[in-house]
C-alpha cells in the first residue's frame, strides 16, 4: 500500500510504472481411468481412494493455450506427469509437492456400505473444519498453495524479482 503525506510526494516517476506479462496456466490432470463403486465401506473408500491416486490418464487429446511456456510444473501425482507429457512433449517439467491435489480419506470407520457422495461429502466437511482424519485441513493447504510464491520457491523469485524491478529500477 502506498501512503504519502502530499498531492506531489504520491507522483512517481513515469520509468517506475512497467507493464508486468506474466502468464500462469493452470491445467488439470486429464480425466482418471477410474471407475468408482457406488457403495461402499470405509475400508474400501480409502483403497479406492488410492488406487485412483494411482490410475493411469485416459488417453485423448487436449487443446490448451498457445503461448511460450517458461517453466512447467506439476505435482507428484503419476497423472500430472503423464497429462504434461502428453501436453507438453518437448518440454522440461518439474516436480513439485506444494501443488499436489488435496488427498481425501474416509471420514469415520464402519462397516456399512455408504454412498459415494456420502464419503466424499462428509470427507471435505471434515477437510473444512480441519479434522484431524483428513491427511490435510483447509489451512494447511492454505499455507501449502501459498508457498509457490514466496521468494526462491517456483514462480516467487519470478514474481518478487519483477516487483523488485518496478518498485526500485
């Protein structure tokens, strides 16, 4: 925020205004060949749960914007390797944890068979309110998703080195 004490103090320079072209693309991981049960118990939610983790990408073609890419990154899951391979042939891409989807567990143990929407609802209620069940809580991703943009991480020394370059050059 910018705070000055008089009408002339708050004119800056024409040189110190640039325009910024920094373009974030952000691609889902193609469709998963999964096909979930209906029903079922907790036990089974959290193996379907991760053999879905661990599915392989059905394989179509994808059309996405057309632009020069300076890097690539995407998440440790085998989907989001696959999906940039097939996107992005010739390219280099890098690993990254911090933007990993957000895993999803059972939200209680039972027994009974239990709907799909039952466990996936109950599941990101429980993600929301931070409970302890879930592997993650919404503040953590919070804090996860905004670690990529501090300085040194991913895209942040681009962002804070262009920043530097407006505010200072």
């Amino acid at each position: 925020m910018l705070t000055c004490s008089s009408q002339r103090e708050c004119q800056a320079p024409s040189t110190v205004f640039r325009r910024i072209d920094m373009r974030v693309a952000i691609i889902r991981h193609a469709e998963v060949n999964f096909s979930w049960s209906r029903r079922c118990t907790s036990g089974k939610f959290d193996s379907e749960c991760r053999k879905y983790d661990h599915s392989p990408i059905r394989n179509v073609t994808y059309s996405i914007p057309q632009f020069v890419y300076q890097r690539i990154y995407v998440s440790e899951l085998s989907r989001s390797k696959d999906t940039a391979e097939i996107l992005f042939p010739q390219e280099t891409y890098y690993e990254s944890g911090l933007i990993n989807e957000v895993p999803l567990k059972s939200s209680l143990d039972t027994k009974m068979n239990m709907p799909l929407w039952f466990w996936n609802l109950t599941g990101r209620l429980q993600w929301f309110a931070d409970c302890s069940r879930q592997a993650e809580g919404h503040r953590q991703t919070w804090h996860r998703i905004k670690e990529p943009m501090r300085p040194g991480n991913m895209f942040g020394r681009q962002v804070h080195r262009r920043l530097y370059e407006i505010l200072y050059l």
